[in-house]
C-alpha cells in the first residue's frame, strides 16, 4: 500500500503550489479559514450551483450565500482590469443621470437608444428616431418605473432569459458594442462625466476596493452648448475627481489610467494614439499607467498586425506600459490566438484575460517568469460566451500551478456585477473549487496590489494599508462574532 | 520590434511540443495536411461549430464534414476505453436481438424497459408490469416502427433535445445506469451475447480501429432455460468471438479484457473481485489486461477508500496492471478529485478520463514522466455534462504540452457515436483547435497501440500492420485524388 504519510506529503505538497498555498495563516485566519470551507461546502453541495450557471440567473443565489458576504467585506485591493464605459451599474444612469434637465433621448432602428445633453433640441440622427426631452417624454407616461426598466435594459447585457438573448458570441457582442454608445452619449457629457468618475470610485470603494486601474479611450465630453474637451481634460478630470475622492476616503488610493484604442483602428491610427498616449503619459505621469488595444479579438486585428505602431515606444527609446488584451479567445491555433505570445514579446505588463494561455506552455512559462500577472475576469467571459460552466475556466489550471494571477471585473455595469465581490466569489468557489481556501483569497488581494502600475513605496504604503483592512476583516470575522452554528 | 524570425522561431518551439509536433510528415502526409487544414478552417468558420455544440445535436453537421470523413477512413489505432454494454449500437439491439424468438419485455414504473429470452413466460419481476412476448406483442401493433424506435430511445442516451432530457449530471447519469440495466437482458443472454461482441468488433473494425481494450463487469450469461454461466465462460466466449473474427479479418488484433467492478461494492467484495481477477488473469493471460473500478466517481466511493483491496496484488507479489477510472469530475478540492494522486500512487496503467488532470500539476508530472497516458474520452465529457463547449475541455492543456494522451469514446453506443472517428474528429477539431494537424492524428493513433497493454513484440507487429495501413490512407487519400477544388 502507498505510504499514507507519503501520499499527505505530496497532496501537502500540491496544495503549496496553488496560489496561496504558501500563505501562512495565523491563528484567527485558521479558524475563519474552518468556517469559510464549510460554508463553501454548503454552496458547492446546493441543488443549484451558482459558478455552473449563467451569472444572469445566479446573482440572486450568490447574494444569498454567506461566502458572498463575507467576500464583500473582504479587503480585495485593487481593480486592475475594468473599463471606463461600464464603471457605474445602469441603474444610477438612469435614475440620476437621465433625469437631469435637457436629456434627450432617440430610438434607434436596430432596438437601442442614444443619448444627448443640449441646451435645443438637437440635430437629428442618422438611423434614430426624432430626439425627444426625457422629461417631456415621462411627464405623458402612465408607468415611468416601466420606462425606466426598459432604459435599463439598453445599457446593460443583464437579463432574466440570457441563453435566448444572447445565442452566440456574435449577437452578445453585437448587443455590447451597441450599449456602448447608447452609454456614451450620457457619460461624456462634462458634468455627468465628473459625477460618473465619483459614483465609479464609490461603488468600489463600498465593496472594499482601494485602487483602481481604469482602460479608457479617453473621450472628448461635451458641455450643453455644444462645447467639446480634449482628451486632456478628461484626463484631468479623472485625477480632480480622485484627489476629491479621496479627500473624502483617505484610505483610497485614487485610479490610474490605461489609454485604449480599438483594434479596429488601421496601423497609422495606432501609431497616432501611442504617440499621443507617449505625450500625456509625459505631462501626466501620475495618472497614465500606459496603453492597450480593446474590442473583439476574435473579429479584430491582432497585436502583430500592428507591430509598428507598438514598437514606437521601445524604437524612441521611451518606455510606455503596455497592458494588453490577449488571448480573450477559444479559436486555438490561429492568428488571433498568438496574441499572448505577442503581447510578451511586447513586454505587456500585464495580460487581460489570457484565457488562451493555458494552450500555449511557452507563452505561460515566459509569463510566469517575468511576473506578468492575468488578468482574469470570470463573469466576463461567461457572459462573452467563452465558457458556460466556471468550473471548466482555464484558470483553474492557472491557480492550481500558482501562476501569477488578478481577479478582475472587466465591465461590471454591463454585466450587473459592480465591485469585484461577484468575481471573486466565482474564482473562489467554481474556479478554485475546495482547494482554495483563505490563503488564495489574501494571495490574489495581495496579487492585486503587487502586479499594479503603482511605485514600489505606494505599493508598500498599499501593502500597509490592506493589511490594516485584512487585520481587521480578520477581527470583525472571527469565530467568536461569526460562529458556525449561525450559519 | 521584436525580432519576426526569433517569433517564428517561438512559434515553432511551441508547435513541436504538443502531440504530433515532432512528428515529420512525409511530402505525400504534407499535401494532405494542407488539404486537412483548409477543411478544418471550413468547419471553424461556418455559422455551426460542431465541437461547440452538444454531440447529439452535432452528429448530424458532423457526419457531413470532410474531416470526419478522411477521420473515418484514417487507420485509428486502437480502443483502449470502451466498457462492454455500450460496444454496440441502439438499433442492432432493436432491429435484431429484439427480434429474436423468446424475447420477453416488461415496462418499469420509471419509464424504463426490462428484457428477457426465456423458453417460458418469466416470473414477474418487481417494479416492472407484466412479461409480453415481444413477438406477441409487435403482432398487435399498428406501428411496429413507431414501436421499435422507443425501444431504441430505451437502450441510448441519444436524443434530439439533450439540454431538456437532462438537465443535470445527476438526471444524465440516473438515465445512464438506467439503460444498462435495459440492455443488459439483451446481451447477457449466451447465444445473443457472442453475436453481440462480433458485431462490436466489426463496428470497430468498419470504423477502421484494429484492437480493443475492452472494459467488462464479465456478467453471467443466461440460456433459455434459465441455465447460468459463470464469468469464465464470457472470457473465453471475447476469446472464441475475437478468434473467429480475426480468422475473417487477419488485420485485427483482437481485444483483450480489462475486468471491472461497481464502486459501489464495499472494500471486502473488492477484494474478492480483484482476487478472482488475478485468478483469471493466471489462467488467461493472453486475454486478461487488468482490473478497473467503474461508476459514476462523484457519488461514489473513492480509489483511497479502497485502499486495502487495491494492494492486494502487490502485497501478494503479482502483477496485476489497474487501468483507473479517475478525475471524471469537476468538483476540484473534493475527495473524488484525489482519485488522479491515488491511480497513480497505486501504479496505474493508464488514466481514465484524467478530466481533472491538469488542475493537479504534480500528478501531471508523475503521469507524464511515467508514461501514463490518458484515455481522453470527449464525447462522453460532454454528454456527461461535464463541458459543454469542447473547446474548454482540459485535454487541450495535455495536447499543447505533449503529454501521452489517447483518444477513446467510453460508451460509443450510449451516445450515438459508435467507432473512434466521432471522438477522434471533437478532439480534432474542438479540443486541438487549428494548431492539430495530420501528424497530431498520426501520433494519437500511434499511441493508441504504445500505451495498449499489449506486449512488446505485439506491439511491433501491430504498428507494422498499422503503417502500411497508414501508407496506403495517405496513398488513397493524397492530393491526386483528393484535390482541394472539390471541397
Ligand atoms: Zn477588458
Ligand atoms: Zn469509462
């Protein structure tokens, strides 16, 4: 028979290579550690298991579990891969935003709707409806909360029935690209845009988020007259808002910015926008962390495909992070699928997704020998159609080996998540099953702050503040106030 | 910019690590793979992808592609994982067995059948309505065909809408034990069951596989007077069938019996199984493989738990080689999921299924190292429930890293896909993704025979008999004749 004390080695020793497996846990930390595995049992031997269904259908079940809840107090450091547009859940949008004085609202041919703030009537649209005043609009309506619910429901994917929805990767797409727009027009009205950042800020902030990284294209607002700001001014403005912010929560560390363009751009457009981005990265070193390409990958043009224009920087002999996409893809073997390896060839900083890694061993290795942490954003990529099942997201593999690793949220407003919680719980209980325990939660926090943009003494100055946080989440959790026999 | 012929050169490394990425192809396999090649961007493309959708609903889209075409009349190798009750189709069970003189039904009150060959009408059996003679009985029919195809929905899982039928791994796996409980009065009756092991094997032998692994529980068969006979006459029955099947066809190489019990039996009726296997092994040697567990992992009893009967063998000092079931689960972190550790501590042959294989990366390294391979069985994942899309099945990590991998169809008719060539085309297209090629087709064959039980000098005949099968698949299906303007 195998030597039993020799078979707890190796699974001893399997367990230390996972991603928090070489955590050590204090005492208090163990017997939350008890607590937490049984009530991730409970959730995993429930006759519905939130991480195998869709995210749509699951919220209400996760909302209820006390693994979630207890998640949501967690410190969970920074958010490094969300994206400006979706930073702020439809609700607000609607409830606040849209009914703001001189809102104007069209209805397009293809179901969506645009937005627009004016001080007259404004200029009609290609492919949309006459412009209306939402309040002249409302103010004839029998049911406005019905209204309002529709409004919603074009600017956000939530919805009850997703499967039918949204029945491939193309049509979720499609419905994603279009809220885009119908989001923008509200968003990037200048004072809108300020409240935007605020609310943003706020909402991660209450679900203990201290940091975050935000991809933005920067787009030029408008003001009720017409007026239009450069990029310059809402770079500016993401830092006044922050510093605001933070004034208000000084255990916030404000937000930096990865510049984005769409790869949909051609190479000559690319080279402009990194030019650009080399620019305001120079006069806003604080606030510019770097620069990706964003949109489809699977319909867009791949890193190589713009070569030159990434090059730039390194042929100038200046150095602008980069923080790429790559591999948010299942086409394995072809050209978009090389985008992981191109993305380190580029030196990314980072990997957005990486959801292909786990099929390219070299691309992996090189990845985890230079410290380029993943960027994995689960919700996203159930919702995006990647995979339905999170048991089955490649990640798994990824934090069984201990690779580096950060959780993300990518478009919590378009997907209904908000915050980092919901995420977490899904890589906590569908992605790390029942080999994750505490030590993966305080690992992938910790991962958070350590593969940001930050300096090394703000991270320090980072470490110490979550570490005061986690002391205390430990406290405030501990046995004595949360004991099992409550659950 | 990063250096393009040091890119290539990356490329290139990574290419040749996975399965058949060493292989060298000859000009001929080189023409052909570029024909292949083109064919598979064809089914990658088209507005339904087969591997990303459940097989029931794919069989048809997948029988009418020419890669599944040229899959077919490809020289497979051999089946290493196919258990005995699902070896041959519905509709042979239906159309012929069921027609058969003396065959008795009864219908259960789960909505299932019973069937029974006896001289006389059989005492009833409970749960069941009363014996009818199926002669009788079909006599009285308006629509036998109508008839005929609900029997035929009782012996397989396969059906139009899989998604409604089963819902979850519980209700698939709940229907699954229940057919063979429907078969097995069919094919445990002596005269029916020796017809049944020849038709398996020409099954195999149509669909071009040259040997078979053979997993059996080695039921009592019955005569029709009631008269049973023991585990020892369906031995030597695979032995004369397979004999006389290879009097007919000199090309294949027979099967040999890997023997297996319910993980449901407690640890002392293991024991006495596995003492009995080794008993049959010393008298049959030339047809007993090995000993394996069977049933579902995740509701059943572990390889641990079983601990003192898995040692007997070597505490006895003989070799008695196991061929485990282990990891066909998603439940990661659970006991079952121990079970890919303890296959391997107990020296394993081979891993059935190893679905959670990659989320154990030091049990990776001993099955890699030690030559372990994995019987990867996609088909069967699915239909089990444990992936959906087949892109996100695990066994892509195993294909880009090389590791021994073999491809097998578990219960081909339980599923509706009889022969090796609709796996071989899910693993092809789905989990390889366009990064597989001729030569990964090439090497998953080859191994097929490598890691077979057979001995070394069969070994060699047996790849010698496959290459110049192979030599005469590339000779028949090269460019000449099989031109690209004909797609
Ligand atoms: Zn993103
Ligand atoms: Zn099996």
């Amino acid at each position: 028979m195998p030597d039993p004390s020799q078979r707890d080695l190796m699974l001893q020793q399997e367990a230390s290579q996972q991603i928090g497996g070489r955590v050590e846990l204090s005492e208090a930390e163990q017997h939350l550690n008890t607590i937490l595995h049984k009530l991730k049992e409970h959730d995993m031997t429930a006759p519905q298991f939130p991480p195998a269904m869709h995210f749509f259908k699951a919220r209400n079940l996760i909302q209820r579990s006390p693994v979630f809840r207890l998640i949501q107090k967690m410190p969970k450091g920074a958010a490094l891969h969300i994206h400006s547009s979706s930073l702020v859940s439809e609700d607000w949008l609607v409830k606040n935003v849209t009914y703001r004085p001189n809102c104007y609202i069209c209805f397009t041919w293809d179901q969506s709707v645009r937005f627009l703030f004016s001080n007259h009537t404004p200029f009609p649209r290609w492919g949309c409806s006459f412009w209306k005043l939402l309040e002249t609009l409302r103010a004839n309506l029998r049911d406005p909360t019905d209204f309002d619910n529709s409004l919603m429901q074009n600017l956000t994917l939530f919805t009850e029935d997703p499967e039918k929805a949204y029945p491939t990767q193309e049509s979720v797409w499609e419905r994603f690209e279009q809220i885009f727009l119908a989001v923008s027009g509200l968003i990037t009205h200048a004072p809108v845009f300020k409240d935007f950042v605020y609310r943003g800020l706020e909402q991660l902030y209450n679900d203990n988020v201290m940091y975050l990284e935000l991809r933005t294209g920067l787009s030029r607002t408008y003001e009720l007259d017409g007026t239009i700001h450069d990029q310059e001014w809402s770079l500016r403005a993401y830092k006044t808002v922050a510093q605001q912010f933070m004034e208000k929560h000084p255990d916030f560390l404000g937000t930096r910015i990865i510049i984005t363009v769409h790869r949909v751009l051609s190479v000559s457009q690319v080279k402009a926008a990194i030019m650009e981005a080399i620019r305001m990265q120079k006069v806003y070193p604080e606030i510019v962390a770097g620069f990706d390409l964003v949109g489809r990958e699977d319909s867009g043009r791949s890193l190589w495909y713009f070569r030159e224009a990434l090059s730039l920087p390194s042929e100038l002999g200046i150095s602008l992070p980069f923080f790429f996409h790559a591999g948010e893809t299942d086409s394995e073997g072809t050209e978009v699928d090389e985008n992981i390896l191109d993305a380190l060839l580029f030196n990314t900083s980072r990997i957005g997704h990486g959801y292909a890694l786990t099929h390219h061993p070299l691309a992996k290795e090189v990845s985890r020998k230079r410290g380029v942490a993943v960027e994995v954003c689960p919700i996203s990529n159930q919702v995006l159609k990647l995979v339905s099942d999170l048991r089955n997201h490649p990640a798994a593999v990824l934090m069984a080996e201990g690779h580096p690793v950060v959780i993300s949220s990518d478009d919590p407003g378009m997907f209904g998540s908000s915050g980092l919680s919901y995420d977490f719980y899904e890589a906590f209980v569908g992605i790390g099953g029942l080999s994750a325990h505490l030590g993966t939660l305080k690992e992938l926090a910790m991962n958070s702050i350590r593969y940001s943009s930050l300096s090394p003494s703000v991270k320090d100055r980072a470490i110490a503040i979550w570490q005061r946080k986690w002391d205390n989440f430990i406290l405030e959790n501990s046995p004595q106030r949360f004991a099992t026999d409550k659950i």
